[in-house]
C-alpha cells in the first residue's frame, strides 16, 4: 500500500481545510527554523554558528517548505526535510532543534493506518536519518551535540507518539461510526423480524376465525338442508344464521387482510378475538347446528391475561371446530381452574376407521404454538376410540 494512498484515507476519514492547513504548518516551520538560526539554536553556544545568510533561508525553505506535499507523500516530504536539515547541520548553522522535520515525522504517524502497518524498513530509515543528523552536528562542532541529541531526539519521540495516539484515535472513531451503523441496521432488522412475526400472528387469527366460520357454516347448512321439509321455520333460523355469520366472517377478513396489506395497524384497530367471556356464544354455535356438548367446569374461576384470554378461546374453537369435522357424538368441554393456570380439554368420540394424521394439521400446529408461547402446553391424540385435546395455559399469559 502506498503512502500516497494511506495519505488519502488519512483525508477521507478526517476532513480538514486542506491546502491551507499545509500551507500553514509549512509557513510556521520555516518561521521557527529561520529564528532558531538568527538565535543560534534552541541553547546559543558560540561553536558552531554560520548566522543568517542566503544559503541558510534556501536550505530552511528545503527543510520546512515541502511540508505543503505531506498529504501526497508523508515519508518522501519526512525525508526531503530531513536531508536538509542534516545538511545544514553539516554546513554549521546552529540548529539543536529541526521543526521542519518534526512536523513531517508527526504527519507520517497519523497517516498510517491498518493496511499500512508500520515497518522495521520504515523505523531502520528513521533511525539512519536522525544519526545522520547527529553525525553531521558533531562534524561541524567538533563535538559530540549533547544539546541537539536531547532536543531533537525528545522531539522525535514526542512527534511520533502524539501522531500515534492521532493514528489510534482516528481508527476508534471510525470503528464507533462502523458499529453505530451496524447498530442501526439490527435495530431495523429486528423492527421488521417483529413486523413479520405480528404479520404472522394476525395470519394464524384469520386461519382460525374463518376456519371455525366455515366450519359452522358447512354444519348448519347442511342441517338446513336435511331438515328444510320437516321444520321450514326452523331451517330458515338457521340459514339467517348462516348469512349472519358469513357477514361478520367478511369483515372481519377485510380488516385483517387490509392490516396485513398496510404493512402495520389501520387507523381503526383490528378488533382482538373473542375471550371466555364469549364461550357460551361459541357453544351455542354448535349447538344450534345440531351438535351436543356439554361444559363442565371445576375450581374458582380466575381472571386471565389478554393474550392467555385469547390463546384460551382460540384453542376451544379450534378443537370444537375438529370435532364438529370429525367427531361422531357428543362432545365434551372440561375447565379446570387451577392455582397457577387453567386447564382446557375438549373430547369426541371418532370413527374407528379415520386413519390419525402425524402431528396434526395446521390447526393442531397452531393450537400448541399459542399454548407454548404463553408457558403452557398442549397435547392431542386418540385414545380408545376418543379423541381428547388437552392444554394449559397460565394466567398470566406472559411469554417465557
């Protein structure tokens, strides 16, 4: 990777004014470099000084003027300066501290990143460049330049260090934009996990309502039917039952399909399914349409959550409905009251030639995927000729 790439990057991830920042590090460097000749270094001493003259301002231009191109090349303008203030060290102006060079070293530690690691190929030119400083001070002195070892050796450490923390601090903050991003897309990721699970929900409603209507429906039309001859007044009470029921089945799939259709509630909330307290609706359902059944209830009845209410109605309707399809006699509806939950069983006698279906059909499927939701649970099967649907449900209501 090259440097004038990671420079870039070093621009992309932290926008700056550009030009005129560089040319005014540039401008202050060469500032600093000329007033530390006229002064005679950072400590004057009077070994070793060479003043002001037009050669000194060329090579101080040399050594902090390329500072304008870091962006292009961090460790070719790092080791254009450098090479002029080793020269002029050579020539004897006094210069214990190099600001040009400083500079540029600073720039090229902040430019790094991670796809250009530094390198002991990168450290080893360093190293060399700062000896050939120090070499070339001790040659115009005489001897060796304690002074310009400690000032621009602790610069040095200190340019490549604060340039470093720059480089770390650069990185951290591209790495919180990176996870605030990603942050965003689970959120909106889970958002639409949770529209479609509710999307699914309000499906299994409209499975269960419209299959318990037409169940019903079928029933009692064909009660109508066989009984149209022998009682008229009765099999037209129960055709205007029939009419009555399909209207409200109507509307109600028009609300849940134009919910689903939306994508989200409608400005009038869907109507939630019918509780317990609507049990003796659904029974006499049945029995006007010629079926027998018989409630028994046991314990003090408790009041249970909404979402236990609905799980409770839903499952009675369904498994009336499967005994209203396949049962042959009457059928029986047991509610236990417990301490901590209500118990729901629904028998029928059945065929003794009906072959039984693995697992259940979508029914079954979604009577034990609303026991499980809520904590409870659900079994059904045959038994001895019988077939008995079995569930718990807390009153809570609480999912697990």
């Amino acid at each position: 990777m090259s440097s004038t790439a990671t420079a870039h990057r070093f621009l992309a991830a932290r926008p700056t004014p550009g030009a005129a920042v560089d040319v005014a590090i540039a401008a202050l460097a060469f500032a600093g470099t000329l007033a530390l000749i006229r002064h005679g270094g950072v400590a004057p001493t009077s070994a070793g000084s060479a003043g002001l003259d037009p050669i000194g301002v060329v090579l101080a231009a040399c050594s902090a003027l390329p500072l304008v191109a870091w962006r292009r090349s961090p460790f070719g303008v790092f080791a254009v300066t450098t090479a002029a203030a080793v020269l002029m060290a050579a020539l004897g102006y006094p210069l214990d501290l190099i600001p040009g060079p400083t500079a540029a070293l600073y720039l090229l530690a902040a430019s790094r990143d991670r796809d250009a690691p530094w390198t002991g190929r990168g450290t080893a030119a360093v190293v060399a460049l700062f000896l050939a400083y120090l070499v070339a001070t001790a040659a115009a002195s005489g001897t060796f330049p304690a002074i310009a070892f400690l000032h621009t050796g602790l610069s040095w450490a200190l340019a490549w260090f604060a340039g470093d923390r720059t480089r770390l601090r650069r990185e951290q903050v591209v790495d919180l934009r990176q996870r605030a991003v990603r942050a965003e897309r689970e959120a909106d990721r889970e958002r639409l996990l949770a529209i479609a699970e509710e999307r699914a929900r309000i499906a299994r409603d409209l499975h269960d309502s419209a299959g318990h209507a037409i169940s019903v429906i079928a029933v009692r039309a064909g009660a109508a039917r066989l009984r149209h001859h022998q009682d008229p007044d009765r099999s037209l009470a129960a055709l205007q039952a029939v009419e009555e029921l399909a209207r409200q089945t109507v509307t109600e799939i028009d609300q849940i399909v134009g919910t689903l259709r939306d994508g989200g509630p409608a400005d009038d909330d869907v109507q939630a399914p019918a509780g317990l307290a609507s049990l003796d609706t659904l029974i006499a359902y049945h029995a006007s349409a010629g079926r027998e059944i018989t409630v028994d209830a046991s314990g003090v009845p408790r009041t249970l959550g909404g979402a236990a209410d609905q799980a409770a109605y839903r499952i009675l309707q369904e498994a009336l409905t499967n005994a209203a399809r396949h049962g042959t006699g009457a059928t029986r509806l047991e509610l236990a009251f417990g301490d901590a939950a209500v118990e729901l069983t629904v028998t029928n006698p059945v065929s003794t030639g009906a072959a039984a279906r693995r697992g259940g059909g979508h029914g079954l499927i979604g009577m034990r995927e609303r026991a499980s939701l809520l904590g409870g649970s659900l079994d059904a099967g045959r038994v001895d000729g019988t077939f008995r649907v079995r569930a718990r449900i807390p009153y809570g209501g609480h999912r697990p």
